[in-house]
C-alpha cells in the first residue's frame, strides 16, 4: 500500500523547512527545500501542504484588516503580536520598504503602513502568491496556517503562556513548551531530531505545528479563521486554519 504524504512548511534561512507526515502515525521526513514549488513535487508528492504564509492578498484593506489576523489575535492573549497585519497585493510586491510603506498606505482604509517584519518575509509571500495563481490545482491543496494558532489549537484552544522567543534569541522555556505539545500530539520522533543544514530549531519546530494542523485539515477536522474563508481576486483562500 503506498504511503500518502501530506506537508507543514515554514520559511527559513535557506527557503522551506518542510515536515512531511503520514495522516497518521509513522515516520516523519525533515528537509530543507529550496522553492516552495519544489515542496509539491517532493519524493513524497503531498497531497496537502500547510504554510506559515499569508496566502491570499487582497487589492484593497479595509478597516476589518484582511480577515484573518483579526480573526485569530484574540485567541492568543499575550502571544497576539506574533500575528503580523497583512497589506494589499500591491504592497507586498513593491521592491523597497519605502515603497511597499506607500502602496500600503494608498490601499488601505484607514491608511496604514506595513511593518518591517512584514515587509521581510514578502518575498516567501510572492513566491507562494505567484505560484498558486499560476497554479489552480496546486492552490486547491495549499492551506495557510500560523504556529502561533497550531499550538493554540494543540495546548486545548488556550493561548501559550511563554513566548517562543525573548529579544530575537530562541527562549527555552517556550520551545520546550512547544516541544511537549508536539510530543503529545504524536509527533515525539521528530521533535527529537535535529533540525536539517539550513534551518534553525524554532523553524523546525514550526514546520511540526503546520503538519499538526495538516493532519487536521486532511481529517477534516480544522477550522478557518474566519469561517468561511474569504477570496482575493484570483480565488485564493484568505483563512487561517486550525
């Protein structure tokens, strides 16, 4: 019987940590993946990939934001900052920060800016983009998730009491935290493992919490924020799910 491989991806230093998962149980496969395109076309050949991405850009933010983050941040108590405001498509593809601050503003009521942790991760977020317009099919299999909003989900829809990281260094407390849910999540072999060249331990950990909520997701058992999803203009999902 072959083995059905779904995918949790987190973008990292050198593209896409990915965790490749079985709907249940069995082995997990670690590797770091250049191009998000080349996730789909894996050995494992996925049937289901969930990212820590935006995916689904709206032309226009109005004063509810895109959907999503307002949806989710008061889940999270204290973690909520860790849920970045996502600008217009025209924003996230301009080529400077000043720029994309500008285009943000225009498309946006009120008028906000983006922030420059936003503006840092757009190109992963126009990769995606770009590739999921151009591929309806592939669109279909692709989820957006958030770690913040996995753990939410595996710690019984209660927010994290410890933050993940402190001052932009890994905080042990919150990774083992993070760890242990995984752990109990069924996913004990690979939270041991070490994270592959090209990828740090929180990455790691994150690309575990998406393929969680993939398991969720292909079960039928996760759910969008908000629900139902929203669409851009090219019919894109615009949701979170857990």
């Amino acid at each position: 019987m072959t083995t059905q491989w779904l995918a949790g991806a987190d973008g990292c230093k050198s593209g896409w940590m990915v965790a490749f998962v079985p709907p249940q149980g069995g082995d997990v496969h670690l590797r770091v993946i250049s191009r998000f395109a080349d996730i789909a076309t894996a050995p494992e050949r996925p049937v289901l990939i969930a990212v820590d991405m935006p995916i689904g850009l709206p032309e226009h933010i109005g004063p509810q934001g895109r959907g999503p983050e307002r949806a989710v941040r008061p889940l999270l108590g204290a973690r909520q900052s860790s849920v970045f405001s996502v600008p217009s498509r025209r924003a996230v593809y301009a080529p400077d920060y000043g720029n994309a601050c500008r285009l943000a503003t225009a498309t946006s009521d009120p008028p906000k800016k983006l922030s420059k942790q936003l503006f840092m991760i757009a190109p992963k977020i126009r990769e995606i983009d770009a590739e999921l317009r151009a591929a309806p099919a592939l669109a279909a299999r692709v989820y957006e998730v958030h770690p913040e909003v996995a753990f939410w989900r595996l710690n019984g829809c209660r927010p994290l009491a410890e933050r993940k990281k402190v001052k932009g260094r890994p905080h042990d407390p919150g990774l083992a935290l993070r760890r242990a849910l995984l752990m109990a999540d069924g996913l004990a072999a690979a939270v041991a493992q070490s994270p592959p060249v090209g990828a740090a331990a929180d990455d790691l950990i994150d690309a575990l919490a998406c393929a969680a909520i993939a398991r969720r997701i292909h079960a039928g058992a996760a759910q969008p924020f908000p629900d139902p999803p929203l669409r851009d203009d090219y019919g894109l999902r615009i949701a979170i799910w857990a």
